[in-house]
C-alpha cells in the first residue's frame, strides 16, 4: 500500500501542487499542474528528489526559459513559461512534449529545435511552394522572354537547361545541394569555359528560384569557378583575311561559287567589328558611306546601347563594290545560316581552323595596333576599354597592321 505525505515548496502558485510519494520504500515528488494553472488537462510530473522539482515549478534562474539558445540544457520552470505565453504554453499534449524532448536530447549542443524546424520548413514546404528544377526552368524561360530577352540568348539559355534537367530536372530545387552540383560538374567530360558557363546558368537558375522563394539557398554560388587559360583571342592573318574575302567575292573555281551576299557583311565584321548577332540585324538604312559611319541601334546591339562605328577607306571601297540597295545586309537575320556560309566560305580559302568570333577578334587586333588607344577601340567595338587592351594589345606587328588596312577588292 502507497503511503502519501504532503510537503509544499512556498510560494506555490494557485493550481500548482506538489506531493511526496514513497512506491516500495523509493521516494519521489509529484508535481501536478491544475486545469487552473494549465487552463486546459492537468499535468504530472515526478522528479527523484525536491531540488529538481522546485527547478522545473521555478526553473533555476540561469537563463530564459522563453529566448535559451538551448533550452533543453536549462529546467524552463513552468511558472516563467506561463507568465510570458499564458495558458498557451500547455496546449501541446502529452505526446508532443514527449517528441519535444526527445528532440532536444538528439540535438547537438548549442542547436535550436526552432532553427532544425526553420530549415526543414524551407527545403520541404517553401514559402513559395515544391517546385521540381524543370518547372522553375520554364518559368525562367517564359520570364526572360517576358522582359525582352534576345532569342538568341533565349536558346543558349535552352540549351543549357536542357542538361541541367537531365540530372536535376526531377528534383525539388530546393533539394539541390553544394555536393551534388559539384559531383555532376566533376563526372562530366567539359572544358573548363563549358563547365564555368553551366555552373554560371545553375547559379541563375537558383537565384531565381530564391527570390520566388521556391528555395531557401543558392548552393551554386559558394561553387568555385574553373579556372580558365588566359590565352590570346584567335585572328585572322592578312593572307586569310585576303582570301576569305576574294573567295566570298570571286569563288574558288570548282570548290565555291561567288556569294555576293556574303561579301558586305564579312567585311563589315572584319573591318568595323560588328558582332554577328549585329550584322544579321542591320539594315543598309543604318550604313551611311557618304558620311563613313555605321549607326548600331539599341535594340540591335548586344549591350542594348546605341553607337557609331567608323567606315575605313577599305571598308567604304568593299561596300561600293557590294552594296545592296535596300533591306538586309546578311543574307539572313539568322545568325546560324550567316555561321553556314561562313565556314563553307573559310574552307574553300583554305582556312582550316577557323578561330573563334574571328571576324570581331580579328578587327580588334588590327584595329588596336594602328590606333594605340583602347578607349576609342572599346567605343568602335561597344566594349570596355579593360577587355580591349587585356584581349587585343600586341597581337600583331606594325607591318601587318599597315597591310590588313590596305586590303580592297
């Protein structure tokens, strides 16, 4: 038979009792929390000894039970609890205090149950809503298109996704981790620039789901770069320049046929340094050879910033030689089919190795060495004057300078 004595901490508050009970010869206190003091189903607790239970009625004055940075390591007191959240703070049942505390003890020391919840609330029911990496890919796509991007750079956008989707395209995007980007980066068979620009397109991509809050964290963004080889820009040399320009203007016998329609545009780019998205847009209205200007509106021009490019003396005598009377100056706004013609056109002239934008790079060098000042080269080119003399500056002697500016039909 249980005996049952009654030995009270003062200063109990109304509903808050305490009872000291021996079970087999082992004695214990019950604290026992009233619907008064609860405002709900009364609570029990049983402690070893009495020490314990005035710490969980009073807690034990060493930190604040509501704002402890760990408040498992700290008895909270139910009186303090209560005077700050009412009778709110006994609305979790038995069994939710019971998960409660368990988590607290799983928890590493200096972690806080409302941080884990935080995290967790951000990665599996985002403000913003699950999203999968494909579906915030489309939407990306639909608002760049909506703000007036380029279809150009639209499809380079595409391209990109499109692998990206293959490994994550079914996955939350919030689920995307620093150690799975990495882990694809690495088993794939890139070169360090294709590597650079999917991570850069991955990295957009997060961004954007993060500021539709669709993710709690961009994890590309603390993915280091590839470092890229800083290796001069690949020109054309004055034999090549020559002999693309006569075999776009007169053929190569039995290998190419004369594509005059070629002509203006190829020269344009390689001596006034047009960007092939430029000269697939621009209009014979916006050459003026009279007044030796080509006019590069905004709405065509990758920066989206008007300018003026000079027409030189050679320039103005291939456009003489070229010139069509109205329209467009490329056979086709579609910088793809300008691209066809081209490398048809360098093969037959015996260019093997056709260097990247060569035509833009080309103008650059040449244009660099004969006026020895990156700021009107930036200006003539719609770029800075840092990348012109880090990219073009001693690229060519002064003798082949001389000789590229001289070539006419």
């Amino acid at each position: 038979m249980r005996a049952k004595s009654r030995k009270p901490i003062a200063g109990l508050p109304s509903g808050v009792g305490i009872n000291k009970v021996v079970f087999k010869d082992s004695p214990y206190w019950r604290v026992r929390l009233g619907k008064r003091f609860t405002g709900g189903e009364v609570r029990m607790r049983h402690f070893t000894d009495l020490e314990a239970a005035r710490k969980y009625i009073f807690g034990d004055g060493q930190a604040d039970p509501i704002h402890s940075p760990h408040p498992g390591l700290v008895q909270p007191g139910v009186v303090g609890i209560r005077r700050k959240l009412g009778s709110q703070a006994f609305d979790l049942t038995s069994s939710q205090l019971g998960e409660a505390q368990n988590a607290f003890q799983r928890l590493p020391k200096g972690v806080s149950l409302t941080n884990i919840v935080d995290d967790w609330l951000a990665r599996c029911a985002p403000v913003g809503g699950v999203k999968t990496t494909r579906q915030v890919s489309d939407e990306f796509i639909t608002s760049r298109r909506n703000m007036g991007v380029r279809p150009r750079t639209l499809v380079q956008y595409e391209s990109y996704l499109r692998s990206i989707n293959e490994e994550f395209g079914d996955s939350p995007i919030a689920d995307l981790e620093r150690e799975k980007i990495e882990d694809w980066l690495a088993e794939s068979d890139w070169s360090p620039r294709t590597r650079k620009n999917y991570l850069v397109t991955l990295s957009t991509i997060l961004n954007f789901a993060q500021d539709r809050e669709y993710c709690p964290a961009n994890p590309a963004s603390r993915i280091e770069r590839p470092i890229l080889d800083d290796k001069p820009p690949g020109i054309l040399t004055v034999a090549q320049a020559i002999a693309l320009l006569d075999a776009a203007h007169k053929g190569v016998g039995k290998k190419l046929k004369p594509k005059p329609q070629m002509v203006p545009g190829i020269a344009i780019g390689l001596f006034a340094g047009l960007r092939r998205s430029e000269i697939c847009a621009l209009d014979w209205t916006e050459v003026n050879v009279r007044e030796r200007y080509i006019e590069v509106k905004a709405a065509k021009s990758k920066t989206r910033q008007r300018r003026l490019v000079s027409i030189s003396d050679n320039l103005a005598e291939w456009l003489k030689v070229s010139r069509g009377k109205k329209g467009r100056v490329a056979p086709s706004a579609n910088q793809d089919v300008f691209g066809e013609h081209l490398k048809e056109i360098a093969q037959a002239s015996g260019i093997k190795e056709w260097p990247h934008n060569a035509l833009r790079h080309s103008f650059g060098s040449y244009f660099f060495s004969k006026s020895k000042d990156e700021n009107r080269t930036a200006a003539e080119m719609g770029n800075s004057p840092a990348v012109v003399f880090k990219h073009y500056r001693a690229l060519v002697t002064k003798e082949d300078q001389e000789r590229f500016w001289a070539i006419t039909p």
